[in-house]
C-alpha cells in the first residue's frame, strides 16, 4: 500500500505546520517519519538542544549534519559545496 495521496486535495494549502528553522526540525526529529529522514539514520539520537543551529541554516545544512552523523563526510562535503554564500 503507497502512501501517495490520490489527489492534490490533501495537500496542505498553507504551510504554517512547517518549522521556520533548522533547530525546530532538529528539535522535532523523532515525529519525522521514517522515510524522510534517510540520510539521518535513527532521528531520535539527534539531541535536542539544537540552539547552535542559526535560524537561516537551510536543508543542505541539515543534510550535511545527518551525512556527517552518520560517517559520511565526502557526502556532506559535496553537499556543503553547493551553498551559494552572499558574505557581506
């Protein structure tokens, strides 16, 4: 059985359910289901303190924090490549 839904109707409309920044996510691992957090490996290890994470930090930030957690740094190097820094 396929969880895709059958028909855009069930697809939120706004996205006020999602985290603002990267340490909510951090702080809400355990909920993310299974599937999604991939690269993570058990999201329920991730502590729960994530207030160094600055607020801006983007998916690719994440995603290099799960690749290095899980001894894959090549990975996180490659995806830290592709960070379009504006430094002031």
């Amino acid at each position: 059985a396929s969880n895709t839904p059958r028909d855009a109707s069930s697809i939120p409309r706004d996205a006020s359910s999602i985290p603002r920044d990267a340490g909510s996510i951090l702080r809400d691992a355990s909920s993310i289901p299974r599937d999604v957090t991939g690269i993570l490996g058990d999201a329920t290890s991730i502590p729960g303190d994530a207030t160094s994470i600055p607020a801006h930090a983007s998916s690719i930030t994440v995603g290099s924090f799960g690749y290095v957690g899980n001894e894959m740094s090549e990975k996180a190097l490659d995806l830290f490549e592709k960070i379009d820094l504006k430094l002031d």
